[in-house]
C-alpha cells in the first residue's frame, strides 16, 4: 500500500491545473482562487487535504480541516 505525501505531487498538480510550466500553474491556481506556497525554485506546492476540499467545492477553513481527536487511554495498563 503506498503513502500519499501531504502536498500534491507535480503530475497531480499538473493533472488539475492543466500546465506542466511553473509559471502557468501559479497563474492558473492564482485565476482560480487556490491557496499554495514557492519552493526555492519558484515551484507551487498545493496541500493534499486542501486540494481534495476545493475539488469537492468546500470552502476550505481551519473550522472544517478534520482534526483526528485522540487521548492517552491507559485503562487497560496493569
């Protein structure tokens, strides 16, 4: 089973955004509202949670990122 990384890889990018050119992917992702950061090399790197947000059509906030909510359960320790 593999592993997605946290952020898209340059042929998912590409694959949405339609460009394989740095440059028009910034414009594309600036034209269409996605949010994303610059590697050194001026290369976008969009987040996978918030990718698949956008693409289902939900406005992506810090309201409703899912957060896996977990506690230390040591009941059965003994």
């Amino acid at each position: 089973m593999e592993i997605q990384s946290e952020t898209l890889a340059e042929e998912e990018l590409a694959a949405i955004t339609g460009y394989q050119i740095p440059s028009r992917q910034l414009g594309w992702l600036n034209q269409n509202g996605w949010k994303y950061v610059l590697t050194g090399a001026r290369r976008p790197v969009v987040g996978r949670v918030y990718a698949r947000m956008k693409l289902a059509g939900v406005k992506p906030s810090a309201e409703n990122v899912a957060a896996e909510a977990w506690s230390l359960d040591l009941s059965r320790v003994g």
